[in-house]
C-alpha cells in the first residue's frame, strides 16, 4: 500500500508539475499574440500619421492656391469699382 501511495503522490505531483507547464505555455502564446497585435497596431499607426502628413501638405498647398485666386479677384474687383466710379464722359470733350 505504501507504493501505490506513492505512485499516487507521483501521479499528482507529475500532474500539478505538467499543469503548471500548459499554464506557462498559455501565457506565452498569449504574451506573443499580444505583441503581434501592439507590432501591428504600431505600423498602422504610423502609416496613418504619413498618410495624415501627406494629406496636410496637400491640405495647405491647395489653400494657398484658393488665397491666390480670391487676391486676384478681389485686385480685378477693385479695379472694376475705379473704371464704374470713374466713367469718362466724352459729351463736353474738346479736341
């Protein structure tokens, strides 16, 4: 009886022993899924952020054109406003 009580502690000893080495196997894969995941995340990051960057500069380069076209409006509307202000009256001319 003494030996199959310790083959029973054996048993249950290779047991806890084997479940604490799954336990540990468990945590790893997880811990590397886990760093897949943030690695991932990271370039999707930073392609959103150059993708973002590039948006910006075009963002900008477009607004300065429309800032040239509404100066060069409001130059040909105030040169409009001087040829209606000032109309030549050609009635009292003198040769």
């Amino acid at each position: 009886m003494n030996k199959g009580l310790q083959a029973s502690a054996l048993a249950m000893l290779i047991m806890f022993t084997a479940t604490e080495f799954v336990y540990a196997a468990s945590i790893s894969t997880r811990v590397r899924i886990v760093e897949g995941k943030a690695a991932q995340n990271a370039k999707t990051i930073k392609y959103l952020q150059s993708t973002q960057a590039q948006q910006i500069s075009e963002l900008s380069q477009k607004l300065h054109g429309i800032k040239d076209l509404e100066s060069k409006i409001d130059f040909l509307m105030q040169e409009r406003e001087k040829k209606v202000k000032h109309p030549e009256d050609k009635r009292y001319s003198y040769p």
